[in-house]
C-alpha cells in the first residue's frame, strides 16, 4: 500500500493519474487562496449554501442534455447547470436576507436545506429512466477522482489556475475590502463590485471541485485551508500563499490516495487530509499554535515569579513562591541557603527602582497601562523617554509633585 502511494505521488501512477493530481492540487490551491477573502469577510457559511445549491442544477442539466438528445454526462454542460443553480441559490439567499427580517445565517440554512432536497428528488426520478443506472451523479455528492476523465482533469485544472491568477492579480482590491470595507467604500472603491467577484470566484471553485471532492465537501477546500494558514502567519500576504499551499498539498495527498484506494470516497480522503494538516498546524505552528501559546504563557509566568522574587529580595523579605525561588537558584540571585548574591542584590535593586518608577507614571497618567499592557514586566528604562525617568526619579526622591505628561510613544515598541 505505501509503495502504490509513494509511486503515484512522485507522478508515476500513470498519465490520466497524474493528470489527476495535478488538477487536484490546482483546485486545493485556488479554493485556499479565495478561502482567505470569504473567512475574512465572515461569509464561509455562504459557500455551503453554494455547494449544496448545485445539486438541483447538475439534476436538472442532465434531464435537458438527456431530453435534447445530447450527451447528459458531459461535465461542462453539468458544470453548466450546476453554476446557474448555485447563483439562483445566492440571489434568493440575498433576497431573503434583504426582504425579511431572517438573519443571513436562517436564509443560508432554508436555501441549502430546500435546494438539496430538490436534488434528491430528482437524482431519485432520474435512476428511474433508462440511463438512470449509468448516470454517475452520485459522484457529484462525494467526489471522485478515478472515474474521471482526462478531458474533465484538464477542465478542472485550467478552471483552478485561472481563479489562482485572478486572486494574484486582484489581490490589493480583495484586502483592503476584507479588511476595511468602510475605508474602501470612502476612498472611492467599487466594494459591492469586489465581493460580487470575490463571491464569483468562491462560486466557480465550488462547481469546478464537485467532481473531484463532492457538493457535500467542496466547503473543506475553502474553509480548511485558510483557518489552517492562520496559525503560521498575521500577514495577509504570507497567509494567502501558505492557504494555497495547504489547499494544494491536501487535494493532492488525498487524490493521491483516492488513486490506490478507488473505493474510498474521494472528497472524505482529501477532507481528512486537509484535517490532519489542521490539526498539526493548530498543535505545533510556532506562531499561533497551542504549543507556542503554551510556551509564551509559561514564559510570561516565570517572568512574573521571577520579577516577584526580585521584589521579595530588595525588601528583604524570603521568596515563598517554589517556582520563583527555583529560577532565582538557577539565575545565581540566591544562594542554597537562600541568602542573596551580589547579582541577585543587583537585579533586585533595578526591579525595585522600576516597580516604583513605574508606580509613579501610572498615578500622573493611568493610561500608560493600557499603551504598556506588561509594564510590570519591562524595564522603565526600556519604554519610557528619558527625560520622562528623569522627572520620575526626582518625584522619587521627594521632588516636585506635579507631572509633565509626555508621550512615550517613541519608546513603546520595547514594551
């Protein structure tokens, strides 16, 4: 089983294979990268809405196909009557939102619920024609990579790299809206223009992944992708190419997988793979992972027993905290008999002069607390300028009472 997965991931399953995972990974890149833009502007359940809206217009494309006596398996002409439906399904969810008092979250859920139910009944009434059998549709609930064809790999893969390049290109415009849509609509941007394309692009993903992943799990590659890029990055930037490369890499596997195991549903392989990227990111990203933040909360505790136990030292007081007592240990400020070294007096006089600086600038001006959120933390020399410690040291030492409110801002950085 590893050998077959090693061979058709180094691309040497075959061509129609390879193919595949190529279109695959093209879709799992595009959807991350158009994933970032709908999470951002807090409309990813609109694409379930889209996803689950399909299934009446691939049905109903298949019965018009079948009728005229054309081809009704042809994927564009379902791609086709999948993309009419799902923009019938965002008009009537927009529609509902802006003519009822149903929030947009009730239209999503009453669309997609009725939508889908229309497709089961006529997925149901077409097994009962004489093509019925032979229809293949089931493969637009699940996904399926092995009965497809060259031309549909090659449809799916040109559809995917030219939204990838559409986001590229349009990547300021879609940014300034996610981020600031009220900044935009001032500066004189079309933002209504910008998230009908941002919508239609989210919509051409969505059809063109329903062969590959499925109506039901097309949502994991726009929304899996993006919540996983968060964890490694805070730049916009770096977090769309870290969605599509997340995107990639799981459509990928997942296909891949789906190629030695044929009977497995395609879309749950590449949903789970997606998953297990998810899951590593959110445990072991060194930026906003559950480990960093364990870490960085584990450092900030210890900082603040040892900034304690200076404290406790400078007024002569012992160290009950074990913690802090173990880290003064450690760092030569105390001796096993918990007598004081001459670092340790050191250290204890600079964390007394700060603790009372600091006192003193948050009585004259308590909004310093909120422009130094760790100031019991930082050195006053370290966010403060210095004629600001000047002045504190001299209110110190029983000088003038009254205080010139400066600005540290400058300085602030370090806090």
């Amino acid at each position: 089983m590893l050998t077959d997965l090693f061979t058709v991931l180094t691309l040497q399953g075959g061509y129609n294979t390879t193919l595949v995972l190529i279109g695959a990974a093209a879709l799992g890149a595009a959807g991350g990268m158009i994933g970032v833009f709908t999470l951002l502007r807090r409309r990813a359940l609109i694409s379930d809405a889209i996803s689950h809206a399909t299934l009446p217009g691939v049905a109903i494309a298949f019965l018009i196909a079948f009728y005229l006596g054309f081809n009704p398996r042809t994927l564009p002409v379902l791609l086709t009557g999948a993309a009419a439906s799902a923009v019938v399904g965002v008009l009537v969810v927009q529609w509902i939102a802006r003519s009822t008092r149903l929030p947009e979250d009730s239209a999503i859920g009453t669309v997609l619920s009725t939508f889908y139910g229309l497709g089961l009944v006529l997925l149901t009434y077409i097994q009962t024609l004489r093509v019925g059998s032979a229809a293949g549709l089931e493969a637009f609930l699940l996904g399926s990579t092995a009965s497809m064809l060259r031309s549909e790999a090659e449809l799916i893969a040109v559809s995917a790299v030219i939204v990838a390049l559409a986001v590229a290109l349009a990547f300021k415009e879609f940014g300034l809206v996610a981020f600031d849509p009220e900044f935009a609509a001032a500066r004189g941007w079309p933002v209504e223009r910008i998230d009908l394309v941002i919508l239609a692009l989210l919509l051409a993903v969505i059809v063109i992944g329903l062969k590959a992943v499925g109506l039901i799990l097309v949502i994991a590659i726009v929304i899996i992708p993006p919540v996983a890029a968060r964890f490694w990055s805070n730049r916009l930037s770096q977090v769309v190419w870290i969605a599509a490369m997340i995107g990639a890499a799981g459509a990928y596997v997942g296909a891949a997988i789906s190629a030695i195991a044929p009977n497995l549903p395609t879309g749950a392989l590449i949903v789970l793979t997606l998953a297990a990227i998810f899951l590593v990111s959110l445990l072991l990203s060194p930026v906003r992972g559950v480990a960093a933040a364990t870490a960085r909360r584990g450092a900030v505790s210890l900082a603040v027993r040892e900034r304690l136990a200076l404290v406790a030292m400078a007024e002569g007081r012992p160290i009950t905290d074990r913690l802090g007592r173990w880290s003064a240990r450690r760092r030569g400020w105390i001796r096993a008999d918990g007598s004081t070294t001459e670092a340790g007096r050191t250290h204890a006089q600079a964390a007394a002069r700060d603790l009372a600086l600091w006192r003193i600038h948050l009585d004259h001006d308590p909004e310093a607390a909120v422009r130094h959120p760790s100031w019991a933390l930082t050195p006053v020399d370290r966010a403060l300028p210095p004629d600001r410690i000047r002045w504190l040291e001299s209110v110190a030492g029983g000088g003038d009472k009254v205080a010139p409110i400066t600005d540290p801002t400058p300085s602030e950085g370090h806090a």
